[in-house]
C-alpha cells in the first residue's frame, strides 16, 4: 500500500513538472509570437475604439495540451481597459475553443471598447494567463500597440439656427383719390361737383399731409376722359378740355405744396373714349343685354363699329345712357404720399422706453439694429409679450438663446413657436437646440422630418453624420461650402490634401483656435512640418489650452522629439 502510494506522487509530480515545463516554455518563447493591429496607432470613431489583432504563432510553439486566455488591455494614467477576452487551445484539448495547430497557425481577433478621454495617452498590452490541467500560469504582458488618436472628439456642435424676418418698410406708399364728372360734352366744372364729399375729403387731406412731418407728397395724377358715345375727333378735344381744366383745379389745391413746385409732379393724361372705362362698368351693371355688349366688345376693336354695334340695340343703349355714360365723363384725381417710419435711432429709443407703441414689425427690425445677443433677446421677449401669436417672435427667442449656448430655454421658446405652427424654420431650430443639449437622436429627428432640407438642416446632419463616423455621409451633407465641419470631415474620411484646401479657404478667425489645431494636424499627417508648427503657434494663440492637448495628441507622435514642437507646447 506504502509503494502504491508512493509511486502515485511520483506519477503526480511528474505530471506536474511536465505540465509547467510545457507553460514555461510557451511563456519563455512568447516573443515569438507576432501580433498585427490594425490600425497601427489606436483611434476613436463614433465614441468607440476598435481594434483588429492578427496573431501569429510558429510552429511547436503551441502547446498541445494547453489553453490560453488572451485579454488585449488599454492602459492609460489611473486606469486601465480591457477588450473582450478570447480564448485558444492545443490540439489535443477537448473543448470548443480556437485550435491553434502546433504547426502553427494565424488568428485574428477584432473587438472594440467605447472611449474614454483617459485614453488618447495609452498602450495596448496583450495579457496571456496559460493553463494546462491544473497548472495556471500567467505569461508577462507584451505591448503591441499605442493609442489613442482622438481627432474625431474635435468634432464642433456648430448652430445653424434661422432667424424669421421682418416685414419693417420704413416708407410705405399711400394714396387719396377723388373725382368729378361732367355734364355731356361740357368741360367745365359744375360747383356742385367741388362740394362732393371726395373732392372734400381729399382737400381735408392734402391739409393733413402738409401739417404732418412723416408725410411727403410726392406726385399729382389727373386723368381725364370722354364717353365712347360720339365721335372720335370730339371726344378727343372734349378730353383735353376737361384735363385743363382738371389741371388748373389740381393745382390751385396744392399752390402751397413745395413739392408741387418741382419738374414732374404733375402727371396728366387723357382718353378720348373710355372703353376700359366703359367695360367695367358694364359688367358691374344689371343691364339684361351686358353679355351681349361685353360681347361686342371683344369682337370689335374698332370703336366706330363698336359705337355703331352697340348703338343698334336700342333698348339696351338707353339704359347704357342715363346708367353707365354719364360715370365716364369725368376727371379723376391721385395724390400719392410716402408715409416715412421711425428712424432706427427712434426705434431703439422707444423699445427701450415704451415698446407697446411699436408694430411687431418694427420690434423685430429693432433686434436688427444690436448685435449684443442679450440685447436681441430683450427685443423679441418684449416682441412675444406684446404679440404672443406671432410664431416670429418665439422662434427669434430660439435662434438667439441658441447662439447664446442656452438650448434649454431655446427648446422652450421653439416649443412655443412649434404651437402655433409646426413649420420647417422651427423643426430646423429645434434640430439645433438638441444638438447642442447633445440628444443627438432628437435633433436627428427634427432635422429629418422637415418637409424639405435646408443647407441648415444638412449642415446638422453633416455634424452627426461626423459624430457616428460616417464620414462620406457627412461630406455629402455639408456640401462644398468650406467649413470646419467640412474640413473635419474630410480629414478624417483620409482626404487630407481637400481637407487643408477646405480649412484653408477659412475667412472669417476662429478665435477658439480649433480651426487652427485642425489645420497643425493636416500638416502632421502630410508631413509638412511648418505648416503644423504655425498653424499650433495660432491655435495656441487664441487658446493656450491647446498647448497641453498637443503634448499628448498621437498625431504628433512623430514630432515629440522636435525641439521647436517641444518649446511651442512648453
């Protein structure tokens, strides 16, 4: 019983041995296994790092008895991040894992982990722990990679919101019109007439607009007509007379208008025959034959057959003649006035004061006349408090909480404005607001529901398109207008020579320097050494931040080393 017993520790003992000469060798010899990453240098898109690890084992390197567990691990400065685990085995392990054959053999393993901020300075290490029957043991961590490139977090929340016009005309067109008529074939102008109530209206009037200095009388128009009722040749000194004498009425009524003093004010004209004249009043008349008579007209231009035409319908002629001639013998009189607005300073002094006397029109003009944002949003809230109804001024609430960063409050003017109509401006303004909130599955939303995409809209959807790492969508979407989003996007799809055209086509200063920054790393990846260190003396200029973000951003990894890179980012 005492040899079995011995003799079985001796069969253990040597198993054991085996076993950890076997795991001893596979740890001695790990360096020959190969590892491939694609990429090379870790990146993060969409908020995820992926990974792709190509190991290659030689031949008898592999244990036939032996399983491993390979964990690739991010660590970083305070912490550390493990890709899924994956798991190999010999030849002769019964089990369901990978078989690396210890002829030798590839294996290629993908994974991916979301991203921290942590990471941009890290490494990649590949973490073995071996086990073959009861023996465990843990292999030394080899480094494969480093990471990680994070040039896709530059991605910028830029607003695009639509403001909604105003309709302010600071001089605006109004006119006063009378008229006197005449006896027939008489050019003279009965008293009677004179003492219409429209000839005193228009009087009343003229003495108005003089007395009124937003007022300016700008033209006179008289225009005088015969009847189509007799001949041609009467009516048409018939015409003139009455327009003399129209004339000479005008002007005696505006003799103390020094406007009326001036080449041109005066427009005259005559019609020998009214027929325009003629037609209107038929087709508003009740006569039984005015189809017939509008008939007539139109078959015949010539207005002594006209005349003639109309004129063999007797019954329908006597009513044409007490009913409908005698409207046309007269003169009619325009006097045109330019009705002159506030000025701007008067309409700034009076929101300030007292806005209730304002139009809205001229309360959404006044938030045109400040380019302090405060002072904007001031002008619409008083815009909205008076005129609650007008979807302008809630959505120019929006459009200036936006450009103010306060999405909240945008997104509770923009929900008022959605109340009273649910249109495109809106749909796109509230797009914007839950971008810049970051609810990107919201403004996604809004910008795709508009009935019809606008350059804002699209711009939107190039930002998320960046976001999720679509970067071909997200070209398409900002279109060839040159903009950081743009240039981001092209930079990061690989087309680094059009992203430096795009940034570079850049007029108007980015005084938060990412523009800048942008353009070092395009010289980074095309190698152009000065190009990256004047565009990062720049970025660092309007923004010294940068300064540390450079020091550890894997896009210069190449230039670490570089004396000038290392005193511009000291």
């Amino acid at each position: 019983m005492r040899k079995f017993k011995s003799y079985f520790i001796l069969i253990l003992a040597v198993a054991v041995m085996t076993g950890c000469s076997g795991l001893n060798k596979m740890k001695k010899d790990a360096n020959l296994v190969k590892y491939e990453v694609t990429p090379k240098v870790l990146e993060t898109h969409a908020g995820i790092v992926n990974v792709t690890i190509k190991s290659t084992y030689p031949q008898k390197y592999f244990d036939k008895k032996t399983i491993i567990e390979v964990t690739p691990v991010l660590t970083y400065t305070g912490g550390e991040t493990a890709f899924e685990k994956v798991t190999l085995q010999g030849e002769s392990v019964q089990a369901n894992n990978k078989v690396i054959s210890n002829a030798g053999n590839d294996f290629t393993y993908t994974s991916k982990v979301p991203y921290k901020d942590a990471m941009k300075m890290s490494q990649l290490v590949v973490r073995v722990k071996a086990t073959r029957g009861k023996t465990v043991l843990d292999f030394d961590p080899v480094k494969i990679a480093d990471g990680v490139i994070a040039t896709s977090t530059l991605t910028q929340n830029e607003v695009k919101p639509i403001m909604m016009g105003n309709h302010f005309v600071r001089i605006t067109s109004e006119n006063k019109m009378a008229d006197i008529h005449y006896l027939i074939n008489e050019a003279d102008i009965q008293s009677k007439e004179l003492k219409a109530e429209d000839v005193q209206l228009l009087r009343d009037y003229i003495k108005m607009v003089s007395l009124d200095p937003n007022r300016q009388i700008k033209t006179a128009e008289i225009s005088s007509y015969a009847s189509p009722d007799g001949p041609m040749d009467l009516n048409e000194k018939l015409s003139v007379k009455r327009g003399s004498t129209a004339d000479k009425f005008m002007k005696q009524e505006l003799v103390k208008v020094e406007a009326a003093k001036a080449a041109g004010f005066f427009n005259e004209k005559t019609t020998a025959e009214d027929w325009d004249g003629f037609k209107a009043e038929v087709e508003k008349s009740t006569i039984p034959d005015k189809d017939l008579i509008i008939r007539v007209l139109s078959m015949y231009s010539d207005p002594a057959v006209r005349n003639k035409e109309i004129k063999n319908m007797a019954t329908a002629f006597e009513v044409l003649k007490k009913d409908i001639l005698p409207k046309l013998r007269r003169s009619k009189f325009f006097v045109n006035v330019d009705l002159v607005g506030r000025s701007d300073e008067q309409i700034l002094a009076q929101i300030k004061s007292d806005p209730k006397v304002l139009s809205v029109e001229e309360m959404l003009y006044a938030a045109t006349l400040t380019k302090d944002l405060n002072e904007q949003l001031k002008f619409y809230q008083a815009a909205a408090d008076n005129f609650p109804k007008d979807i302008r001024t809630q959505n120019n609430i929006g459009f200036t909480d936006l450009l103010l960063g306060k999405s909240d409050d945008a997104i509770a003017a923009l929900e008022k404005a959605k109340a009273i109509q649910n249109n495109d401006v809106v749909k796109n303004n509230l797009g914007f607001a839950y971008l810049q909130k970051g609810d990107y599955a919201k403004a996604e939303e809004y910008f795709t529901s508009m009935a019809t995409a606008t350059p804002e809209s699209k711009f939107g959807l190039g930002i998320l398109a960046t976001k999720k790492g679509e970067y071909d969508k997200a070209v398409n979407y900002f279109g060839n207008e040159p903009s950081y989003g743009l240039g981001l996007a092209l930079l990061l799809k690989g087309d680094v020579n059009k992203a430096k055209v795009t940034l570079d086509a850049l007029k108007t200063p980015d005084k938060s320097g990412k523009t800048s920054y942008i353009k070092a790393v395009v010289g980074a990846r095309l190698d152009d050494r000065n190009y990256l260190l004047n565009n990062l003396r720049e970025a660092i200029g309007f923004n010294a931040d940068w300064k540390a973000y450079a020091k550890t951003d894997l896009e210069f990894a190449k230039y670490f080393n570089d004396d000038t890179f290392k005193s511009t980012v000291q």
